[in-house]
C-alpha cells in the first residue's frame, strides 16, 4: 500500500535536513545556484558557513566551508540567485611549510539575479542573509 502522504514526509524533512554534502575530489568542479545559505554553529568549533547549490540537473549540494580558501571565496560574495563555479584543485603545500591546505578557485556569475527594486521606500534587510528564504 502507498503512502499518500510520503511526498509531504519528503517535503517537511527537506525543510530541516541538509542536501548531501559535495566532497569533491581534486580536479571536480561544481557549477549550479546558491538556492541557501546557512550558519552552523557548534561548541567550542568556529562558524561554517553552509551553502546549498543546485546544480544543472537540479540536485541540491551542502557546500560547507570549513576550508579557509573556500570560506574566503564565497562568504559574503555568494547570495540566493547567484551561480557559482567552485573547482576543487587539491590539497597545496603552505607556503611557510606548515602542512597543507585545500585549495579551490571560485567563480561568481551575479547576471542572473533580478534587479533592485525600485520602491519609493527601501527595504530593511539584514545583510548576513540578504537575499536568502527565512531559516537561511
């Protein structure tokens, strides 16, 4: 017997859980939509920043930005509507010799985005989640 109410199921834990998480391997690229933007916190460990992207076959990727490079490129560049490019190129030697990093390049295509409103009246907004749906 099917569930009539599985789509709703579906939906309703969609509103809680995270997509799967993209774990690139060197040389993957993701290209797709910022559709969200999330803030984690956890005890006694930095913020990440948790982006969701839709890519073209419309499957949904938790990009978490624990990776300092990948943090820099798009916290505070990347807003709902925008496409992103993000290209996992491995992990680098540090220059001072300490380790490794993992390095990334990111591109950002703002073209798509609808334009400013042109109320008589500005909008208040917050810019932490500008441009993201309430929860983001």
């Amino acid at each position: 017997m099917t569930n009539v109410n599985t789509e709703r199921y579906e939906n309703l834990a969609a509103e809680v859980e995270y997509p799967e998480a993209w774990m690139p391997e060197p040389g993957q690229t993701l290209v797709g939509e910022a559709v969200g933007r999330e803030t984690v916190q956890r005890e006694g460990q930095p913020d990440c920043d948790v982006y969701t992207i839709r890519d073209q076959s419309g499957k949904e990727w938790a990009v978490w930005t624990w990776h300092t490079v990948l943090k820099n490129e798009l916290v505070g560049k990347v807003q709902a509507g925008d496409f992103v490019a993000i290209h996992y190129r491995g992990k680098r030697p540090r220059q001072d010799g300490g380790g490794e990093y993992a390095a990334y390049r990111v591109a950002i295509d703002k073209s798509e985005r609808q334009p400013p409103s042109t109320d008589d009246e500005p909008e208040e907004h917050d810019p932490a989640t500008a441009g993201f749906p309430e929860g983001y």
